[in-house]
C-alpha cells in the first residue's frame, strides 16, 4: 500500500466508492486515489445499513437528473464494473 495519496476519501459509502470510481474512470484524472473505510469488508459501511433507496420525486432538476443518473448507473452495473466478464449482483429491486 502507498504512504502518499494526491486525493483521500474517508467514508466507503456509495457516495465515497462513487466519488473514488469516477475520478479514477476519467481519463484526465492522473493522480491517486485513496478510500478509507473502517470496515474493509464494507459489511457495515454506512449505505450497507441504509434502507438504499433512490427516489425520483424531488422537485429540484438536479436532484432528479441525479437519480435518474443513479439507476440507470446501477441497472447497468455490469456494463461498469464487471471484471473478467464477472459482473457483480447487488440484488436491485425496483
């Protein structure tokens, strides 16, 4: 494991593991990045304990672009996050 992170997120939650996956997809991101979680096997993480939901009825665009981005992203997780064409199964229930 390094010692030096250009960007450290603490939190593994969905907004910390989202925030560490895009920065690491964009092909103009350079640096490195680091999540800290205190529950490496993200058992108990802070979304693993949520109820997860996404909810379309906000009344504000960017919230709504914002989920719909969030489902979309999740139905197709697959398309993302699959290695060796093992895709990971998250359960969704709409």
């Amino acid at each position: 494991m390094q010692k030096n992170y250009n960007v450290v997120i603490v939190g593994g939650g969905i907004i910390g593991s989202a925030t560490a996956y895009f920065l690491a997809a964009d092909p103009l991101f350079t640096d490195n990045v680091a999540v800290i979680e205190k529950d490496p096997c993200y058992l108990q993480a802070a979304t693993t304990l949520s109820a997860s939901s996404i909810r379309l009825q906000f009344s504000s665009p960017v919230n709504i672009m914002m989920s719909q981005f969030g489902i979309s992203f999740l139905r197709n997780l697959g398309d993302h996050l699959a290695v060796d064409g093992d895709c990971p199964n998250i359960s969704l229930i709409e």
